[in-house]
C-alpha cells in the first residue's frame, strides 16, 4: 500500500493506512442528496462509492518526500493502540509503521514533520507508545504546527471536536511538544526551495496545503482541502468535520480554480488510489463546473 512519484528533484511516496468504503454520503457532507449521488453513480462505483453499505470510498494517507537530503512527511494518520470514540478508528493495528520501514526509511531518519491541520486522521502516528507512554514516533523530526492551528487546539479540553473523537491532542501532540520537538510557523512557512507551506483554512483556521515545485511540474498537496472527487462537482459541499465551513468553501473554490489555469498535479489526502490527478474544467454542456481526473504517474 504504497506508491512512489517522482516530480524531478522531489520524490513522493504514499503511505496508506488504510482505504474502503468508511462514511455515508450524508454523515460526511450535510449539504449532499441521495439525489447528487444517484446523478454520478457512472464514476463513483466501484472506485469512490460502495452503494451495498452507502458508504463513500476514503483513503487515509501519509506523503514521504525526499528533498535535498531530507526526509520530509507530510500527515500521520489515525495511528495503533489510541483510544478513540470511532469504532473504525479505536486501538487499531494497521500496520502503517511497518509500511513506512519497508521503504527503507526508519523513525529516527525523518527530519521534519508537517502537519496540514491537528485532526485524529492526521496526526495518530506523531506518537506511538513506548513502555505505557506516549513518545514522538520521530525523535529526531522537528514537528512544524501553524500558529493559527496550534492556537486554536491548545486549549483543548472539552473541545467539541475531542468529545467526538477521543482526545487524540492529548495522546498525538502534547507529547511532541514537551519532548521540545514542536516549532510553530507561519502558513506561509518555506521548508526548502521546493517545498512550501500555503494556506488554505476553513477545514481548521490554520489549515495549509503543501505545494511542491519540481522540476518537471507544480504539485499541490491540499489536506482536506478536499475529502473526496465529488467535492470537485460539488465544490458547496463542506464537510460536517469543518471548523469555518463557509471558508472551506471559498478555500475549495479558490484552489479548484488556480490549479485548473496552472495544470496543478493535486494530491488530496482522502481521495483514493492512485490520488493524484488534476482537475479540469468540465465541457459546457456538464452541469459540474469541475471535475478531477486521476492520473497514475507510477
């Protein structure tokens, strides 16, 4: 369950957790129909939508880049042995760390972690337990959080969004932050010549894409700026998980826009395999403004 791109000078690899049919339609996005997915059910089955559970297909994904020397990865996941409130989610065994090793990457050679947002999906593997406590799963990463995000998690307790999951702050970032591995940045935040931050909040207030500018083309790494293809046709669609979902919207529109005129390689973090692909301004006689068309680049 990995996949590896090469975008010249850059090079990409997915790490999945796991993919399958996991949230209905309607539990995901408020604004959907049964109507809206009966209308494009010629391109979600099988790939996208399972109609024997009404569940859409989600991919949860982590990015390894390697750029100038340097291990860079992007999201961890949901992570093992968390408590968490979602049974698809609670004290799983997935195996993700073992996939990462199998690319020839061990924990202690990452460099630098990035996180989009400081949500349960994206954040699990920050830590792992080691002798019944939770410790940086990258003891030699310097773990970069936004300042607009991290001001809005630190005061986390009773947060709304933790009742729902389970406090994955407490068990995923905390720890990060008082073994001093923890820098706050801006959104704007440079990595390297290639790599850099850019936002794209409303999914969480310091929500950012990364954009990577390889030498054979521009890739955008957009979180959950997106959470599934339909978000493309759909593009009025927040999800029920958004912070700000009015800004999600006007965030979605705005990228489905730019990286249509740019030709952007886009890597949503939920769409399934092989994720990658651009999106495309639909003909005229389409109802669908956009639409995005996956590209399997190896």
């Amino acid at each position: 369950m990995t996949a590896r791109f090469d975008f010249g000078g850059v090079e990409l690899t997915r790490i999945v957790e796991a993919e399958g049919p996991l949230l209905r339609p309607a539990e995901i996005f408020p604004d959907s129909t049964p109507e809206a997915i009966q209308a494009n059910l010629d391109w979600l089955v099988p790939r996208f939508y399972d109609p024997a559970s009404d569940r859409l297909v989600i991919s949860i994904q982590s990015f390894l880049l390697k750029s100038r020397g340097r291990l860079i990865l992007v999201d961890t996941c949901v992570g093992d042995c968390k408590a968490r409130v979602r049974p698809d989610f609670d004290r799983q065994h997935w195996g993700w760390l073992d996939r990462l090793q199998a690319t020839g990457v061990r924990p202690e050679d990452i460099d630098i972690v990035v996180s989009t947002h400081l949500h349960v999906d994206h954040v699990g593997w920050h830590t792992r337990l080691v002798g019944g406590a939770w410790v940086p799963t990258f003891p030699n990463a310097r773990y970069l959080f936004t300042h607009e995000e991290w001001a809005y998690w630190k005061e986390h307790e009773g947060h709304p969004e933790l009742v729902r999951t389970g406090d994955y702050v407490g068990d995923s970032v905390l720890p990060v932050f008082e073994a001093g591995l923890a820098d706050l940045v801006d959104m704007d935040h440079r990595i390297d010549e290639a790599i850099r931050l850019v936002p794209a909040p409303g999914h969480t207030p310091g929500h950012v894409a990364v954009e990577i500018q390889g030498e054979h083309q521009r890739v955008l790494l957009t979180g959950d700026a997106f959470h599934h293809p339909l978000q493309c046709c759909y593009p009025q669609w927040s999800t029920r998980f958004c912070a700000d979902p009015d800004h999600a919207r006007r965030t979605r529109q705005s990228l489905l826009e730019a990286c249509a005129r740019d030709g952007t390689l886009v890597l949503p973090a939920h769409f399934p395999a092989p994720t990658a692909g651009h999106i495309r301004r639909a003909a005229p006689e389409d109802e669908h403004e956009f639409r995005f068309e996956f590209q399997k680049l190896l």
